[in-house]
C-alpha cells in the first residue's frame, strides 16, 4: 500500500509504526532512505556533549574532562548511572572513573563522591580529600582538609574539586572559609598547593576598607589592613592604613584610639614634617575635634580683623569656616555637637545655627543623649531647640502637602462625580504644581533629617532632664523652652510644665510659663502663675493664656489688667483681644459679667466643628470610607485619619471642659435651639448636649421636655433627646418611646440616641423605622442598628434579621459599623454583601472584611465549601481576596477549574489578583484561565495578573509578558 | 520521608529519595550540558533541579513516573538560564522552506563527519527545539513524555518534531 510521506516519518521516526502494513517499493524505498537519515540522528545522539569552549580558568578545563570522561564511562544504550558502589577502606571512599556514589558520614553531612575521587572521612566533623571531585551537603561544623588547603564551614552546600596542583572551591549555598577568605553563594577560589596560607593582602583589606558604607565596618577592616601590613612590613600600607584607621576613629570621636593609630602611623614616618604633624595632630585630639580647630581658627581671625578694624570681612571669613566645615559632611555635626560643649555663648548660637543644616537622625540622637546626661547641656538645648523649629517648619509645609494632595485625590472624572462636584483640569493642574513646590520646600528645610523625627524619644529626654532637681535651672529652662517649640505634646509632657511651674526657681517658671498647650489643667496651673511673684513669669504666663486661648483665663487676664507691671499689663490687654476677638477690649468687663463667656464658647466650638465637617466620628467614618476608595495611599490615608481623629478628641475634650467649667446650664439649654437650623449635621447641638449631659445631675426636667410635657420646638426636644443619649442607658424607655413621635426629627434624634447607648434590645424597636420611615430616619435607625451590631455581635447571625435592610445607605452604613467593631460573627452577613447590587455598599463590605482581617480567611473558605447558592461562593471567594488570606492560594487555583459557575470563576481570578502572592503557581492558573469558556473569567484572569505584574499587559501577548517576568 | 519545610540538606534525605537522585542525575546532567554545553552549569542545573525536587516533593503525584517529574523542572531551569543568555543565539530563519526529501546518507563512511555537521546546525537552533531533539534522540523518550516534560500535547510535540526535521533537512542540503 502508499503511504504518503508524513506517515512515513511517522513510521521511521515516531511513536507508532507501520509494520504490519505491506508497502509498495516507492514507499520501501522512501523509507530506506529516512531509516539512513535516522542513523545519522542516532549518531548524533551518541555523540558525546561538548561544551561550547573552554573557559579562561584552567580549573573549567579540568571539569569539563571530568565531566565528558563520566559520559564516555556511560553507554547510551543501558542505564547510565553507575550507581554508588564507593569502595570503603579503613574509613577511605573511592570512585573509581565510572562510578560516583554518596556517602553518609554522619546524620547531617553527605558527600557525593564524583568519577575518581578519595575522601578519607577523619571524624563526623572532619574529612580530608585526596583527589578528585565531590559534592558536600552539611550541617554544623566541619572541616575539609586537602593538601592546598583547609575548608572551614558552618552548614552548607560546596564543592571541592583536587587536582594535583590544588583545590578549587565553589560554594553553593551557605558561607565557607578558605584559609583567610570567605566565600559566599556562586563565588569560588582555587588554591594552589604550595601557596603560603591563603592570607589577603594588606592592600586589598585596605581596598576591602574603603569599600566599606558603614564607618564600623570601615575600622573593621583598616584594622585588619593595618595589622597585615604590619606583619608583612609593608609600610605604605602601615601609613595608608593607619592614617585612614585614625581619621575614622575621629569621626566616632574615640580620640584614644585615634591616637593611637596615628602613633602607629608616626614610627613609621621618616620625615620630620610629617612626624611634628602627626604628633600635633594627636596632641590636638586629647583636647579637641577638628572642627573645633576650625572654630577656634575663626574666633582669631576675627579678633585679628578686629584690632586692624576690618569688620567687613567678617561674614566672609565666617561663610569660608562654615564651608570647610560643612565639607566635611553630615558627620561633621559630631563635631559641631561636641564644640558646643567649649564654646562661648554667640559661638554657641551660631553652632545651633549651622547643626540644623547638617544634622540627621543619629546626630539627634546624640544631642539627647548629651542633654540627658552631660555638664553645659545649655548648647545642646539651644541646638534641639532650633533644630525642632526648623523640623516643625518643615513638617507644616508636608501637612500643606498632605492637604493639597488629599485635594488632588478628588480631582478626576469618576471622584468629581461622586461628589456632585464640578472639577476642572486646570484646577488639577495647579493642586499638582503647588503639592510639588511644598514637598520640595519642605525637604529643603530638613536637609539631612528624615520626615518623621522619633520626637517621643526626644520629649522623653527632656521630661528627664525638666524633672531632674539635681540639674541647674538654667538647663532645666532651656529644656522647657525645646518643649516650647514642640506643637504636640502628651500628657507626660503637661505633668512635666505642671511641676515646672511650681519651681522654686523663676527662670524655670518663666520658662515653664512659656508652654501654650490647650489642656484644662496647664491653663489652671497658668491663671495661678499670673499672680507670680516674678515679674518675668507673670508676663509669660499672660501671653501663654493668650495663645491658649482659654474663656476661663478670662477672669484672671482681666485681673491683670491692674497688674503693677507695664509689660503685663500691655501682655494681658493683647491677649484678651486675641480671646474675646469680635468684643472690644474696652467693654471686657461688662461684657464678662453679663454673659461669662458662654456665647464666645459655643461659637468657638461653632468654628471647630465647622473645620471638621462632622461632629461624631462614625459620620467622620462613613465620609471618610467613600472617599478612601479613591485614596491613592489607602494605608497612609487611614493613618492620617486615625491621627486627625485623635487630634480632633483631645480639642473636642478641651472645649468641652471650657464649657463645662464656666457656662451655666440654663444658658446652655437656651443655645439647644439657637441657630441649629443653619447646622446641618447639628453638631453644635450635639456638642452642647454632651456637654450638659455631664454637667447636669438631674435630669427629669430634660426628660419631660423628650415627652413633650411642655411646649416646645422640635429643635431643643431634639437636643434634649442628645442630652439623654450622652448619659448613661437609664432612659433607653423614654427614647424608644420618642421613635414613635409624629415629628421625623424627633424620631431620627431617638435613632441617634438608641444607637449611641447601644442596647441590644432597643434593636428590635428601630428595625420597623429601617423599613418604613422618611429617608433621613431610616439611615438613622440603620446606623444605629449598626453601632448596636458593633457592639453586640450576635444581632446578626439572624438572617431574617439582617434581610429587612433594604436601601443601599442602610447596609453601607450597617458596613462600615460592622467593620469599625471587626468581630468575625459579621463576616456571613459581609459576605453576603460582598455581591450586592450597589457598588458603594461592595466597596463598604470589602473595607469591612478587609478591616476584619484576622482568620476571616478561614471562615470564608468554610462557608465556600459549604455555600449552597453560587452567589454566596462568589461572595466567599471575593472576601478570600479581601481578606488577602495568602494560605488560601492552592485550595483557590484548584477550584479556578473545578468551580461549574463562571461568575464564581471570575471571583477567585480577582481574589488570586488581590492576594497578591507572585507565585508560579498562581501565574500558571491564571493564565489557563486566560483559556476560559466564559470572557467573564477570562478578562477577570487578565486584570488578576495585571495586578500581580503591576502593569498594564496587551492583551493578546499577556502570556508572552507573564512568562518573561520573574515568578517565585 | 520527613517534609519539613526546612533547608533541604541532602544529608536529611531518605535513602529513597538518594536513589531516586542517583537514577536520574546523569540524565538531567546530559540534557542540561547538551543545551548549555558547560559542565559547570549543567551541574547547576543539576543540583538545583534536584534541590527543586526535593523542596516540593510533596507536590509530585506518585502515580506518574519521577523522570518525567524532574525533567520538567530540569526543563524549566535550562529554558530559564538560556533566557538570560538568549540575546548570544541567532534565531533560526522562520521562512526556511520545509524539505520533504530525507538527508542523503548514502556513505556509511561519512556519518560521523555529517553528525559532526548537525551538531552544528542543532547548536543554532532554540534551545526548546535543542531539547525536543534531546530527548528524542538521546533519550529515546516517546512524544506523550515529552509532552508531559514540556506542559504541552502530544499531538502539538509531533508537529514541531516533525517540522524541526523539515527545518534541519532544509538547513542541512542549503549548507551543501
């Protein structure tokens, strides 16, 4: 029969032959031919492998007969391996040419003996090789002797190859020492065998030396370069070393050992110049630093300059010290810090000066330690005290920034939506160039300091040193006037002012007196300083409460009015215009007795609130969450959050003592219903009401106000609901009762109040206004219920329970509560929402779950599998991916496959994209989703590795892209 | 066999799995060194595919032969340490017409010195094609292996054989 010339190639070369069938001589003798072609294939395959060219090391020659000699000790035909038969001989090893074999010398250490070797095993930790090659595996310590050299190593994987002339080592995994050197993984050596012991030479330690980034690292080595050169007489290295040992040895300020470097350095000198420096210059270090020298050189000058009336070359001479000293680097600080100690007062100033431009983060470090423990701390503090000014300057413009950027943030097409606003490109334009020149001004203001300064460290130094007795005042004060410079300061820190400003000594006081802190105790310490004894200090205290700002200073500053002194006098009557600001300062007193600064206080919170939009930080929360989503840093942004919402309480904490400490009550209620309406988020009512909630003991009258006992307007029976809600849960009856009053605004404040006390029971009360109410109760009724579930997690294992939240706000807002709390009894019901209709509330979800983190992955993989619906797989495997639980990685490839729904499909793709792990075997199952039956899944696997290679991949070549990236 | 997840130290090794590495080393040393045509990284490759091997042994399926299994890590390795030197290769002309006559070996005599002259053509070609050679000719492993080796079909590996002995014939009677 024929057969065309494909099935003959498939005949002769394949797998399938065709020998049953009779062929017809065109055929027979096609075939003939390719059965010759074939043998000219086979001996191509007998041939034994060349390498492609000899390497350039001699030992690469040597390997490479090694290795062809093992190939020709194996035929083609049979097995090739000869497996290990290592003849063993009183603890001897041999291969011969044709064989290799392991061998175990103790539980932890194998050899593999290569073609023609020789391993005498000595002890567990010791082996000696003869010839030949071998593969070491081991663990702990052990030695390899050969006749070049000895091998020393910790646990690790090498090899060691003997040839007559010596022994090569390549190290494969691990560190090993060869004589002098160590080597790491890929690195190799060969040692001749009548070499001296490998030692380095002085020259390259010293190359080694300079190489080095660290300055310890960099002693390490000169020393080690000194000390060979030594031993080898080698005195140009002695000199170089020894020069280079003692320069880095005055820049960590060792002058001992500086010296005697430098000495090493003199015996060898021959020159007699070069002796009498380096005496001087050793003489110079016993007393001071080379900056110093600099100093003191500048402080002649300008006296010489003095005396012969050339003032004007001042400055210049003072640019070119500050230039020569400043070209020494930031470590030229160390120097600056150190001449602080010697130098007079001006001196001193101008150190403090010119250290802000070269300090960094461990010369900070140093000025604390020097404040805390050393004598003339006085420059140090000067010096802390302009660097934080400047620091502080710096920090304003990133804040400047930070807003700018978190501006920028909403200027785009799909955010400016979002938002109802309208965005121009220009506007963003702008934002882009000013966050620029802000970032730049501010680095240029640091110079050498990072952008977060370890200031607790700092204050804790001070706070030392501030309530050490032992130490002079004039220290003590100079610490209190850094804290002056500090915008944020704790509480620890206020307890130190506090003890200060009952210090015997008035410069203390005064200095104490200087720290305008908002925080109710300082500014009573402060009203009591202001009938100081010392003049000084009553004028410091008197501007302090001015900075403060505080409506109870005003008493006392009108006091001071009369004060004896003028400076006070003229202190107090500026800071009471700064505090009672639309008052005329001359009608204060009339003024203070009609009202006592009630209006002045509300407005004042009026102004705070106003800044910040909300009032209760879960409104901060739910804002803050919708825009998150378009966060470019989301990480950063719920740090900048967390600490403005910090900053934003302990404000909030000190109007409210203000109020609670001077308004009266009455006044107080009066203002529930004053001007709320313009107050669209009641704030203010809110505020005023927390406020009385504390301040009143009874409240029955409060209560029948609630029930309406006595007319009045929706406005203060609203803040009376307030009040009752900031107090204890007694009037939980008297609230639910409010729910069901006629006045929507009543009910949406009963909502608020039930949430805030947070009553499981009160849940079932709320549920009916979730469902039928006006819109503004029912995400009342829907945060509260949230704030309860918070609180009480249980309330939502009930599905029927959770099914009743209908509208979109509701379940965001029940999200965002869920997630604040982050209890793991919620994930069911996040899940669930995790494929909800409304992008806003998959989003809130996603944050929950996200937020929840913790074995959240555990429970969602468990519900997957027991998930009956496919939409609660989906919802499962997108909380995988929210959750970014890394250990689901493998159950999840396998069920990309396995799963029947594609939209489940897609979610696992996004989830692997989401968690985030570049592993292969990851790439591998997204790019066989890439074949998917259904574009859903396929376009979700695009965007998955998108996401993992951090790029936008054509997506015709994405699998081209994916396989030439780096996959672990 | 222990699998802790630890430093894999061949010392810790089961005497299984040594035997498992000493039937197949040289195998995996011959394909690597008939592609890098270096000892040293043939080696390598050696060491680091039976490393590989060892890490993830709890990932092979025991009902499918361990060759196969280490010679697609092998194969991973080698394609990935001839990527880097990929830019040395000259890629084979993709226009080369398809010759259907076989190489004309009619003097016995002259087959070493015509193997010595494919060799040189199959150094030019990719080295997935080196390899797909390799293991047909000097492994005598059957397509369906090879497809295994190389994650791909059977049906899809005769094709490229197929289509590679084209391109050599072609190459081998235009190189006269």
């Amino acid at each position: 029969m024929h057969l065309n010339f494909d099935e003959l190639q498939e005949h002769v070369y394949g797998d399938r032959r065709f020998d049953h069938v009779e062929l017809c001589s065109e055929c027979r003798a096609k075939v003939s031919r390719l059965e010759r072609e074939r043998e000219l294939f086979d001996a191509w395959g007998r041939n034994e492998i060349r390498p492609a060219r000899p390497r350039r090391r001699l030992w690469y020659v040597a390997a490479a007969v090694a290795a062809a000699a093992i190939l020709l000790a194996w035929p083609r035909a049979q097995s090739p391996v000869v497996t290990g038969e290592v003849t063993v001989r009183d603890k001897r090893m041999t291969t011969s040419p044709a064989q290799q074999g392991l061998v175990r010398i103790s539980p932890k250490s194998t050899v593999t003996l290569r073609p023609d070797s020789e391993v005498l095993v000595e002890t567990e930790q010791r082996v000696q090789m003869t010839r030949g090659r071998a593969l070491f595996h081991v663990s702990g310590p052990f030695e390899v002797r050969t006749a070049a050299a000895i091998v020393r190593v910790l646990g690790t994987i090498f090899d060691v190859a003997v040839d007559p002339k010596g022994t090569r080592v390549h190290v494969i995994e691990g560190r090993v020492q060869v004589g002098e050197f160590e080597i790491g993984p890929g690195e190799e050596l060969y040692v001749h065998v009548n070499a001296e012991p490998p030692q380095d030479s002085a020259e390259n330690l010293y190359r080694k030396a300079v190489d080095q980034k660290n300055l310890d690292d960099q002693i390490r080595w000169y020393a080690r370069a000194l000390e060979r050169a030594q031993a080898k007489q080698d005195v140009e290295y002695i000199i170089r070393a020894g020069f280079q040992l003692g320069r880095c040895y005055e820049l960590k300020l060792q002058e001992t050992e500086a010296m005697n470097a430098y000495a090493v350095v003199a015996a060898q000198k021959a020159d007699k110049d070069d002796l009498k420096w380096l005496v001087n210059r050793a003489d110079e270090l016993g007393k001071r630093r080379g900056v110093q020298m600099h100093l003191d050189q500048f402080a002649r000058t300008v006296r010489d300059l003095r005396a012969t009336e050339q003032m004007r070359r001042v400055p210049e001479e003072e640019e070119k010290t500050w230039a020569s000293i400043a070209s020494k680097g930031p470590r030229a600080c160390y120097g600056l810090i150190q001449a602080l100690d010697a130098s007079e007062v001006q001196v001193k100033t101008l150190i403090a000066n010119r250290l802000k431009t070269l300090i960094d983060a461990p010369g900070i470090a140093t000025l604390i330690e020097k404040l805390a423990s050393k004598p003339h701390r006085d420059g140090a503090s000067t010096a802390l005290r302009e660097i934080l000014l400047q620091f502080n300057r710096a920090r304003e413009l990133d804040a400047a920034a930070d807003q700018a950027e978190w501006e920028l943030s909403f200027i785009g097409p799909g955010v400016s939506e979002e938002f109802g606003e309208k965005v121009d490109e220009r506007r963003g334009d702008l934002h882009r160039e000013t966050v620029e020149a802000l970032r730049r001004k501010a680095d240029a203001m640091r110079y050498n300091l990072p952008r977060s300064l370890a200031v607790p460290d700092i204050l804790e130094a001070l706070r030392k040193v501030i309530l050490d007795p032992t130490i002079d005042e004039t220290t003590r004060s100079e610490a209190l006037m850094v804290l002056t410079s500090l915008d944020s300061i704790g509480k620890a820190d206020v307890d130190a002012a506090l003890a200060a400003l009952d210090d015997p000594h008035p410069r203390v006081r005064q200095s104490a007196a200087g720290i305008a802190w908002p925080d109710h105790r300082l500014v009573a310490k402060l009203v009591e300083r202001v009938n100081d004894e010392a003049d000084l200090v009553r004028h410091q205290a008197v501007l302090s409460l001015g900075r403060i700002g505080s409506v109870g200073s005003i008493p006392a500053l009108i006091e001071a009015l009369d004060d004896p002194s003028h400076h006070v006098r003229k202190a107090a009557q500026a800071s009471l215009a700064k505090i009672v600001e639309p008052i005329n300062p001359a009608d204060v007193r009339a003024w203070w007795n009609e009202t006592r600064g009630a209006d002045l206080l509300v407005t004042r919170f009026d102004t705070l609130v106003r800044q910040w939009t909300h009032y209760h930080p879960n409104d901060l929360c739910v804002g803050f969450h919708r825009k998150l989503r378009f966060a470019r840093d989301p990480v950063k942004e719920q740090e900048r959050f967390e600490a403005a919402r910090a900053r934003f309480e302990s404000l909030k904490e000190f109007h409210k003592r203000e109020v609670i400490s001077n308004a009266p009550p009455d006044l107080l209620i009066r203002y529930l219903s004053g001007r709320l309406r313009e107050d669209p988020y009641w704030a203010l009512q809110l505020f005023v009401a927390e406020c009385l909630a504390e301040m009143l003991a009874d409240v029955s009258e409060i209560r029948d106000m609630v029930r309406g006992a006595r007319p009045q307007t929706t406005e203060v029976r609203a803040g009376c609901i307030y009040v009752l809600a900031f107090r204890n849960g007694d009037d939980r009856d008297v609230l639910e009762d409010a729910l069901l009053d006629g006045d929507a605004r009543i009910r949406a404040a009963a909502c608020f109040g039930l949430g805030r006390i947070g009553d499981p029971r009160s849940a079932a009360q709320l549920l009916p206004r979730v469902r039928v109410d006006r819109p503004e109760v029912r995400t009342a009724a829907a945060r509260a219920i949230g704030q309860i579930a918070a609180r009480h997690p249980t309330l939502f294992q009930d599905a029927e329970f959770v099914r009743e939240f209908a509208s979109a706000d509701a379940k965001e807002e029940v999200c965002f509560a869920l997630g604040e709390a982050g209890h793991p009894n919620s994930i069911s019901y996040l899940r669930r929402l995790r494929v909800d209709a409304d992008e806003r509330v998959r989003f809130a979800a996603a944050w929950a779950l996200a937020r929840i983190g913790g074995n959240a992955g555990d429970v969602l993989w468990d519900m997957y599998l027991r998930a009956e619906s496919y939409l609660d797989r989906e919802g499962a495997a997108l909380g995988i991916g929210d959750v970014k639980d890394s250990s689901k990685l493998v159950p999840l490839c396998d069920r990309l496959f396995r799963e029947p729904n594609p939209k489940v499909r897609a979610a696992i793709a996004e989830s692997l994209g989401k968690i985030g792990v570049r592993s292969i075997l990851v790439r591998d199952a997204l790019l066989a989703a890439l074949d998917d039956s259904t574009d859903m899944v396929r376009r979700a696997a695009w965007s998955a590795l998108n996401v993992l290679c951090e790029g936008k991949l054509p997506r015709a070549q994405v699998r081209e892209f994916v396989e030439n990236q780096r996959w672990d | 066999m222990s699998m802790s997840k630890e430093k894999p130290w061949l010392g810790h090794v089961s005497e299984a799995f040594s035997q498992l590495i000493l039937a197949h080393y040289a195998g995996v040393y011959r394909m690597g060194l008939s592609i890098l045509r270096n000892a040293h990284d043939a080696e390598e490759v050696c060491q680091e595919a039976f490393l590989k091997a060892y890490e993830h042994y709890d990932t092979y399926d025991a009902s499918r032969p361990f060759k196969t299994w280490v010679y697609t890590i092998a194969y991973r390795l080698i394609l990935n340490r001839m990527r880097d030197k990929r830019s040395e290769r000259k890629a084979l002309t993709e226009t080369a017409p398809r010759a259907a006559s076989p190489i004309d070996v009619s003097d016995r005599a002259e087959l070493s010195e015509m193997a010595e002259k494919l060799d040189g053509l199959i150094r030019e070609l990719p080295p997935e094609d080196q390899l797909l050679l390799h293991y047909r000719f000097r492994d005598d492993l059957k397509f369906g292996d090879i497809a295994e080796i190389t994650r791909s079909t059977e049906a899809a590996v005769r094709v490229r054989f197929f289509r590679l002995l084209g391109r050599i014939r072609s190459d081998f009677q235009g190189a006269g």
